[in-house]
C-alpha cells in the first residue's frame, strides 16, 4: 500500500511542477515580447542636432 501511496505523490507533485513551469514560460515570454516592443518605440537623439 505504501509503495502505491508514493508513486500517486510523486504523479501529483509532478503534475503540479509542469503546471508552475508553463506559467513560468509564458510569463517569461510575455516579458520579452513587452522588452521587444519598448526597444522599437524609442529613437536614438543625433549628436549633432540640438533644439532650443
């Protein structure tokens, strides 16, 4: 019975990992779409143009 007890645990622990490790990854990718699309909203100032 114990032995049947453990491998139920270790199926839901890893069930429970897998699901923290895809939110992990969509949150990481959302990031990096957000950091992609703030690179292309700035514009680099020339040095050699100056408004007063």
């Amino acid at each position: 019975d114990w032995i049947e007890f453990e491998e139920i645990a270790d199926l839901e622990e890893r069930a429970k990992s897998q699901f923290f490790e895809k939110v992990h990854e969509e949150v990481v990718q959302k990031t990096q779409e957000a950091a992609k699309e703030r690179e292309f909203q700035s514009v680099k100032a020339a040095a050699d143009v100056v408004h007063e």
